[in-house]
C-alpha cells in the first residue's frame, strides 16, 4: 500500500512514541485505507542510528480519500481519548 496523505502529528500523552498520525493509504485495488504512524528514534552511545514514522496495520476498506480521512481521525481521536 502507499501512503498517499500524511496528517499532522499529535503528541499523545502516556504512549511509549508519542508523536503520532494518521496516513491515507491506497492499495493497488484502487481502494483507500488509514492507518496509525508513530515516530521513532534509534540510539546507540548517544547517536542516532535510525528514525522514522512505522505504520500500524491498515484499517478499512473505503472507495474515497476524503471517506477513509474522515474514519482515521475519527478513530484516531477516539483511540486516544482526543475528542472531536
């Protein structure tokens, strides 16, 4: 799948990666998906190694970018007790 939309990141208060969002992926059916990132970094003697955002599963099956946008933030803001 490919992310097509990334979302800004929210700080999620209490999660072990805090920096957090929701991307917009297509998949080669044509159809949408979101998903969860979180960022991290990797450390070794006080250098970082790597970083990035890693992708949670893949949630739904939709037929728009704006359907799938709006059920990823809804479920984010859900998730994490954001509110609407």
């Amino acid at each position: 799948m490919e992310v097509v939309r990334e979302l800004e990141e929210v700080d999620v208060e209490g999660a072990i990666h805090p920096r957090r969002r929701v991307v917009i992926l297509l998949g080669g059916d044509g159809h949408f998906a979101f998903a969860e990132q979180y960022h991290y970094t990797s450390e070794y003697e006080g250098k970082v190694i790597e970083e990035g955002w890693a992708t949670l599963s893949p949630e739904g099956i939709y037929a728009s970018v704006e359907i799938a946008l709006a059920e990823g933030v809804g479920a984010f803001r859900t998730r994490h007790g954001l509110g609407t």
